[in-house]
C-alpha cells in the first residue's frame, strides 16, 4: 500500500492538481473540511502525512500541531499557506511542522514540490513504515517570486546548506540576505541548534569584540560577570555576520583566526574555547571596490567567498513584485485586520515601474502604508506615495514639431511635464530627477 496522505482545507479550494499528482505517486488522498472531522480521521486512521492548506500559520496551525504530539501520532505535518513569514515558518516548524510552503494557489508546480517534501531527497515512492524526511524548511518556502533570479538563489541554497564551508551572500540593502541566511541554515545539518545573527554595521569598534568573543568577569569596568560572546552561543550552530564589511581591519584580523582555528579566548581570558560553528557573512558593499581600498581583508573574503550567493535588488526582479506586494499585503493586512484588501491593476503595474532604492524593506513599508491609510478594499494608486504614485503618468507622450528651436523644445517638455502630473511643481521635479528649486529656475529661464 502507498503512502495515506489527509488534506485539510476550509475554504472550498480545488485542490485536484494535488490530488492528481500524489495520485500518480501511489499516494491515496482523503479530504476533510472541518476541524472536527480532522480530528476524527487522525485519530481512526494513522496517516503518513497530514497536508493542512491554510491562509497563513496562526494560532490554529500550532493547535493542530501540537493536537498530534500530544496524541503521540507519527503523522508528519506539511503546512501549505497562502502566505507566511520567516517567523512563522520557524515557530510551525519548532512546534512540529516538517515543512512550510507558501503558495498563492495549489497549481501542479507547487504540488510537485509537495511530492518532493514528502518523498524526501528520493523519487522512489514512500511506503508505509519508510523513513520520512525529518523537519525542514525549503528554500522556495519563502523565498517567494518565480523569476530566473529567485530561482538561482533557491538552487544556490539548494546546493550549499547540506554543507559546511562558509558562505558569503552579496546584495543591495533591503533584498533579504538574511532570510538566505536563515534559510541555508535550516536546510543545513545544523537546523535544530541556535541561528546567531550579528549586525556588525549597528555595533561600535569598541563593543563589537565583546559581542563577538564575551568576557570573563573583571575584564574591563563594569565587566561584574562572564559572558559568553556571539560564537559561544553559535556553537554546532550558524554565525550570521550581517554587513561584515564594516568591521575594522583589526576586528577583521581576530574573526579570521577565531575560524580558521576554530577556537578564540573571551576579552580577559587566558583559556582558549573551542567552537563548532558555521560562518555566512552578508555584505551590501561591492566587494571588488573594498578589496582595492584594503577596506577588506583579502584573506578574510577569500575564507568567506568559498561559495557566494548574489541577492538581486527588486529592480532585477520585477516580475516577482506582485507577488511580493500580495504577500506583504496579506501579512500586514491581518495584523490591522483588514485581510480582504487588493491593490488594483493599475497600482501593481505602478509598483512594478518603480525602482526601489530600499527594495524589499521599501515595499513593505509603502504596503504597510497602504493597509493604514485606505479605507477601501482596493488600493487605488492614490494611495500609494508620491513618489510612486507619480510614475502612472510616466508612460505620457510628450511630442515636439520638428523645426522649433532648442529653447522652445525645452519649454514645450518642460510645460507638458507639468501638464501631466497636474502642474504639481514636487512630483514634476522627482519625476525628472531635479530638486524643486532648480526646476523653478529652470522654468523662470525658459520663460523668460
């Protein structure tokens, strides 16, 4: 017999391209729709799988979670949201979970990745009594976008978690290093032991030792007690530095031999501790430049670039930002309870023609604004900030007859410019990339 899968679902989706494809896998599938009846069936039926669709890991997630601890059940739990965060995905997963994916709808791609959770590394199907994979989390669980972009970084993730080289993760500020981060960690050997994150960007020359190695006790003033320090804590674990490049070269110099030696002294120590940790470092500085200026060791990047993944900005990736804005949208809006919300057709073709600078922090900031300010279900671009709002009018024409004179060209773009944004003088000048001062003297000249 094949494996016995339940799916849980509540809200009337056609879950057939599921069913079909766990189908072909000799995998039997029974659906139910209510809490109680889920309840009901794990406990008569022991089931290999449970697969629970959901709008998002809450409350009622966890309860099931641990309904089947608590019964003892050998039922592994893939949760299947409509949209979910870091956060969630790892609190689903230290109650039980043995995998997230976020999915907007159960297309056949997606119940494909199912099958491969489920089968685990193989393409054999899974008997009764076969060993399942234990809890993880994929890479393209939230990692969320279906560009060639994405989909590099999903592989490169892919590849280097089950390994134990350090790894360096290069992006712009704002693109998610730290998720890739977090990511290559949880697919890793190392999953169930701690992730310690180091912002070396946020912590002064003077502080940034002490968070990196500890003290013991009398080590400096005010030093009353031990500590331990980042790589202590992420022993058999992952030591994530974010923004490595902004430590000074003598700070530089002890990272690298605390991992090359594995081992370092605490600030006042006499004692050498040995540590077992994985090192990813994330950077948002071109590193060719750095390297040049002797801003970073070259031996220290070398250590770190064994294997390097490159984040793209948002402006690589434009066709993942409706994807991303609903994502966002559906996360936000359930914290200001307003889940049913939609960005209109035009704001999402706005959102995609803008640049942003901030990326992904950006975008969830202006969704975040979005969500406060609107009061309707669909989020018109008037919404949106100016600086956004203000790219619906960039697809204007501005034409020009051919035999006038340069100045009178100029006059005529400039006039028609102001013409298209409502002759508001602010957006004029951010849609030409000009100060609002030098715009007014601008026109006061062409006037003249």
């Amino acid at each position: 017999m094949g494996l016995q899968a339940l799916l849980f679902t509540v809200n009337g989706e056609v879950t057939a391209p599921l069913k079909e494809v766990l189908g072909r896998k000799d995998c039997s599938v029974v659906e139910v729709r209510t809490p109680d009846r889920l309840r009901e069936e794990l406990r008569a039926v022991a089931y290999d799988v449970l697969l629970h669709r959901c709008v998002s890991v809450s409350e009622e997630q966890l309860e099931i979670l641990h309904f089947i601890r608590d019964q003892n059940l050998a039922t592994r739990v893939l949760l299947l949201p409509k949209t979910g965060s870091v956060e969630e995905a790892m609190n689903a997963i230290k109650a039980g979970a043995g995998d997230v994916i976020v999915s907007k709808e159960l297309t056949e791609q997606v119940a494909q990745s199912v099958l491969r959770s489920i089968l685990g590394d193989g393409d054999m199907v899974v008997r009764k009594g076969a060993k399942i994979k234990p809890p993880a989390l994929r890479a393209g669980a939230l990692l969320i976008g279906q560009s060639p972009a994405i989909e590099e970084v999903r592989t490169a993730i892919d590849l280097v978690a089950p390994a134990q080289t350090p790894v360096l993760i290069t992006g712009e500020s704002g693109t998610g290093k730290e998720v890739v981060a977090r990511l290559i960690h949880l697919q890793s050997g190392r999953a169930e032991k701690p992730f310690i994150a180091l912002n070396c960007a946020a912590l002064p020359k003077d502080v940034i030792e002490n968070e990196l190695f500890g003290h013991e006790k009398g080590a400096f003033t005010g030093a009353l007690d031990k500590k331990a320090g980042a790589f202590e804590l992420a022993h058999r674990g992952t030591l994530f530095f974010d923004e490595v490049a902004e430590m000074s070269p003598e700070t530089q110099a002890k990272l690298l031999r605390a991992i090359e030696t594995k081992a370092f002294r605490r600030l006042g120590g006499k004692e050498e501790i040995n540590v077992d940790a994985r090192t990813i470092a994330a950077t948002n500085k071109k590193m060719v430049e750095a390297l040049k200026s002797g801003e970073f060791r070259e031996d220290l990047y070398y250590r770190f670039s064994v294997i390097e993944i490159y984040m793209p900005p948002l402006r690589e990736r434009r066709d993942d930002i409706p994807l991303l804005a609903e994502h966002f949208l559906g996360t936000v809006g359930r914290q200001y309870g307003r889940a049913l919300q939609k960005f209109s057709v035009e704001s999402i073709e706005i959102l995609k023609a803008y640049d942003w600078p901030g990326n992904l922090r950006e975008l969830r900031n202006v969704v975040e604004r979005a969500v406060v300010t609107c009061r309707e279900k669909v989020i018109s671009p008037k919404w949106l900030p100016d600086r956004i709002s203000m790219l619906q009018h960039v697809g204007t024409t501005v034409t020009l007859p051919v035999g006038i004179s340069a100045k009178d060209a100029e006059r005529r773009f400039f006039m028609q410019t102001l013409a298209a944004v409502g002759h508001n003088k602010t957006k004029a000048a951010q849609l030409l990339g000009l100060s609002r001062k030098t715009l007014h003297n601008k026109l006061r000249d062409i006037m003249d």
